[in-house]
C-alpha cells in the first residue's frame, strides 16, 4: 500500500498535460451560452481531435450553468474533490461486502481498494479532463445496488437522471427491461423524460436543437479512429481509417454482442447478483458507443471486485485451476488499467492502420477485454450466492482488524 501511494502521483504526471481541458470547454461553453450565443455552436480547436464542441444534453449544461460564474480554479477544485468523493463512496459500496464475507482487514482493505481505484486510468483521466463520470457512476450504483434490489419506490430514478445527463446509462434502462424490472424501467424512463423536458421548457431553440440534430453528429464529439476511442466503433475505424467503417456492419456486430451481454447480465440479476448483471450492462454501453473515451470505462474496476471474490470463493483442492485463472485475470486487468491505453503510449493525432497483431492488441485493448469479460465475468450463483450479503449490510466498527 505505501508502494502504490509512492507511485500514484507518477499516474497522474502525465495527466497533468490535460490541464482540466474537458472542463474547461464546459465553462467556456457555459460563457458562451450566457451572452447569448446557441449552446451547440460553440467550438474549440483541438490538437488530436481537430476540433471539440459542447455535446452533453441541455439538462447537463443547466446544471454546469451555475459553475460557470465561478473562479475557474474553485470550480476546478469543486469537481476533483468530488470525483474523489464518489470514488471512496462506490469503492466502499463494492468492497464492504467482499470483506465481510471473506473475513479481510476492512481499514487496510478498504483503503488499497481506494488507491487501486485512484491509480486505474479512467479514474486519472476523469480528474485530469474535470470529467463528470464518477457522478453518473454514483447515481447507477445507488440505483442498481440498493434501490432496485430492495424494490423502493424511488428505484429507476439514478438510472434516469444519469440517462438525462449523459445519454450513455440508458444502457441500463434496457438491462432493466431485459431483468424484467418493469417498474424501476418506468421510472427510470419517466426520470429521463422530465429531466429532458424541463430543459426543454427553459431552453426551447437549444433543446430542439440537440435532439434533432445535434445528437447525431457524432464528428462532433472527435475523432473515431483515434485510440481513445476504445468502443467496437473504434476499433472498426482504426481498420478502415480515414474512411469511417462500413455501418451495416459495425451494427451487425453490436446487435450480436448486445445480445450476448445483456443476456449474461439478465441470467446474473435472476441469479440474485445484480453487481454482475450492471458490469456487464456497463461493458456493454462502452462497446456498443459509437464513441467511448478511456475515461468512460469505469467498469473494469468492479469486474476486478467480482474476480476477486470469485477467486477467494473458489474452495477446494478441484478448484485451484479456476481460482489462479480468476485470480489472473483480475491481477491483468489491473495491471492492464492501472498502465492504461493512452497515457503513456504516444498514438499522437496520427492513426495508421497496420496488420502488426502487437499493434492491434494495444490500440484495441479495452476493446479486446471488455469482449473477454463478457464472456469470462463469472455470475456468483450456487454456493456464493447461498452466501452472499445484503448490499446495505456493510461491515461496522467492530469488524475492524
């Protein structure tokens, strides 16, 4: 542990280049939009990307708005406190109950998970860009941990203010038709709708603007090709580059892995394991973007939990090939995250398509695991479900070691 605290703030030096340039668009937007000027016609140059524009939905810019008439350093300041906030909070939520159930020193325990989670590159460069992500996380987890299993009146909400904020989570709403959830799935859809309409009422010409236009103009949120980019969208670009990839295609293969991987999620939530069943729906989302940025991938991290605790479940002399391939994976994937795609490889703005395999494999490799999670993600059914916890049961002072 005091390795990893050693090392975490050479993470972040080379995040350090990003200077907060995501938020920074935001608040120049926001500036932008407050004297007057459409929302959406806002645009800033970009080295690699060529050129960036405000892409959020009207009801994230309402909520930015009032950011923008602070210091831009305050509000800096605001969102890297926060998003270390949410990082400790949904760290907590996903390993309160692997400790508890496997009987781990919960402070030392609770505090490397958080390290881990601070070291992995979507969470680095979340806080360097100033990016949202760890709020839209916040709100799935809340919902698909503890409201929607407990069946609480207010289940769907996250879900739908996540959808309202970032279009990305709708993705959930689909895994809670496809668990037959029916009515967190209204909810979390009438959430969205409101949230939608409330911009709508406050900024007309934007909100128009956005959902018929706008909203389809993926060049606007970069470039495809670049290795960023880490969605099947992506890596289909990086083939064809500089042509876009064929879109028959590209949706022939996100219908299939769709399928596939809401369909695994499904057999978790009925299986009782809900922490599965949203990981794989989150694995499915950033596959099936057209645009996912390494930032956007914060599903590894409880895959790695899943991993890890399916290994310490694994009991038995007949057994110990399954727990070193659990245990394995978990060890690649975050040393895999942890080094990440895009800090320190310098892919530049140049793409070059090319047949080297070493090449493919770097260039694609969330890609590449987010499709072998799909299939390798076990569902903590049989005996691990026979002792499983209840997600509010987190362990008190006492159980400290």
């Amino acid at each position: 542990m005091v390795a990893l605290t050693a090392v975490l703030p050479a993470l972040y030096l080379p995040g350090l280049k990003h200077n907060f340039f995501d938020l920074k668009i935001y608040m120049s937007a926001m500036d932008w939009w407050r004297v007057g000027h459409p929302l959406y016609d806002y645009v800033q140059p970009d080295r690699v990307q060529g050129e960036l524009y405000f892409t959020y939905p009207p009801f994230s810019a309402l909520l930015l708005w009032p950011f923008g008439l602070l210091r831009l350093g305050t509000t800096v300041a605001i969102f890297t406190v926060l998003t270390v906030l949410a990082v400790v909070l949904t760290t907590r939520w996903l390993v309160a109950p692997l400790i508890a159930r496997h009987d781990l020193p919960r402070t030392f325990t609770l505090i490397a998970a958080v390290l881990l989670v601070l070291a992995v590159e979507s969470t680095r460069e979340t806080i360097t860009f100033g990016q949202i992500n760890m709020l839209l996380v916040v709100l799935i987890l809340a919902d698909l941990l503890f409201a929607v299993p407990q069946a609480r009146r207010w289940a769907g909400v996250g879900v739908g203010l996540a959808t309202a904020l970032k279009l990305f989570p709708g993705i959930f709403i689909v895994y809670l038709l496809a668990t037959r959830r029916w009515r967190a799935a209204a909810v979390a859809s009438a959430t969205a709708a409101a949230a939608t309409l409330l911009a709508a009422a406050i900024a007309p010409g934007d909100s128009w603007r956005f959902w018929t236009h706008e909203l389809w103009a993926t060049e606007r949120v970069g470039r495809p090709d670049y290795v960023g980019n880490q969605s099947l969208f992506g890596l289909l670009s990086r083939f064809t580059a500089p042509e876009k990839p064929e879109r028959l295609l590209w949706l022939l293969v996100v219908a299939v892995v769709a399928a596939y991987g809401l369909w695994r999620a499904a057999r978790a939530a009925r299986a009782g394991d809900p922490l599965t069943g949203l990981t794989l729906t989150g694995l499915v989302g950033s596959l099936a973007s057209p645009i996912t940025w390494t930032h956007h991938i914060y599903w590894f991290v409880p895959a790695v939990v899943l991993l890890v605790d399916a290994a310490l479940s694994a009991e038995g002399p007949h057994e110990v090939r399954r727990r070193r391939w659990l245990a394995g994976l978990a060890l690649g994937i975050a040393a895999v995250t942890i080094y990440g795609v895009v800090t320190f490889q310098a892919w530049g703005a140049a793409v070059v398509r090319t047949h080297d395999p070493l090449d493919f494999v770097l260039q694609n490799t969330y890609v590449l695991l987010s499709l072998l999670l799909l299939a390798a993600l076990p569902v903590r059914s049989g005996h691990s479900a026979e002792n499983r916890i209840n997600w509010t049961e987190l362990p008190s002072s006492h159980d400290r070691r």
